[in-house]
C-alpha cells in the first residue's frame, strides 16, 4: 500500500497487521481523489475511522491545509503517526494531528471547527451493529462538523444501502466489487 499522488506519492503506508483495519486499497483511493481534484487543495479534512490514515495521508499529499484522523486503537493510532512522519520527512507541510478516540463520540465534541472534506471508512459490521447508514449521517448532521458546502465521502460494504434521507444528498455512488463509495452532500 502506497501514497497514490501528490508530494509524497509513492511512500508506503504501513498497515498493521491482522483484521483490525481494512485500508482503502490504493485503486479505490486514487479513482476516489481523482474525482476530488481541486476540492482537496488547501481543504480542512477529517478522516473518522482511520484505520491505517490512508485517506487522511492521501489528502495531506494532495494538499490539504489540515487533517485531523480518528481511530480508536491506541496501537493502531500510533501507526498513523509514523506513517504521517513519513510524509513530513517527504515535504508534505500539511498539519496533520492524530486523535485516538471512538469517531462517533468524537463527532459530538462542542468544540470541533468544520470541515470542509469529511471521510468515513468504518468497519463493515458499523453500519449493522450501531445503527443504520441513515443514522450515522444523522449524526454527521447533528454534529455540525461538516461546512454547509462541504463534501462527505463515505465507503461501505456495497451490501449495505442507505434509505432517503431529507438532509443529504447523493451526488456520486461508484462501486468497488465489495466496496462502494458515496459522495454526499447537505440538502
């Protein structure tokens, strides 16, 4: 697994091993931040259920102003670290912070400033085990952590499908075999 483009494209992401993450695999994040193009330059980004950072260290390379990563693991938090210390080693000037806390409960947080890019990869049991799909973008809804004319992109099994939802929008669905991404938007 590598960084796919920008400053630092082409340095390894280390992932920890076992079944604790499953990367976005390098394919998906480059169609992914293709389409993203000029929204990631200088954009505030917040990837929630981080995993090994991929998404957050893609944006970071790309250009992103800020990029805050949640994952919950402390052991798998401090891989994030060392793979975000790579990327400064290659020139990326991005701040990028790591927390290690739940991403639903990190969401909640009063004192979060909004941003502009939001990802969310969580595990494909999430979406079963706390709630459904339209209830975690109630939550992002609720939560304010998403600008007015930001966009979200949220990766899931493509088993799962999210009903109607009043607050959001679809603009993009793409699937990836097991895998299918959504790009939402507020309503």
């Amino acid at each position: 697994m590598k960084v796919t483009g920008g400053i630092a494209g082409g340095i390894p992401i280390d992932v920890l091993k076992g079944t604790r993450t499953r990367p976005t695999t390098d394919r998906i994040r480059e169609s992914m931040f293709g389409s993203l193009r000029e929204r990631v330059q200088d954009a505030r980004v917040l990837d929630l259920f981080s995993g090994s950072g991929a998404l957050g260290l893609e944006a970071a390379s790309r250009g992103a102003s800020r990029v805050d990563m949640v994952e919950k693991h402390a052991g798998t938090c401090k891989n994030i670290e060392r793979n975000a210390g790579k990327l400064g080693k290659a020139g990326v000037k991005t701040s990028m912070k790591v927390h290690c806390h739940d991403s639903t409960r990190y969401m909640k947080s009063s004192a979060l400033e909004p941003v502009d890019l939001l990802f969310a990869d969580p595990p494909y049991t999430y979406f079963e085990a706390n709630g459904s799909y339209d209830d975690f973008l109630t939550a992002v809804k609720k939560s304010k952590i998403l600008k007015q004319d930001g966009l979200m992109v949220v990766e899931s099994s493509s088993r799962v499908k999210p009903g109607e939802n009043a607050d959001w929008t679809c603009i993009k669905e793409k699937n990836y075999g097991a895998s299918t991404l959504r790009y939402w938007q507020h309503s």
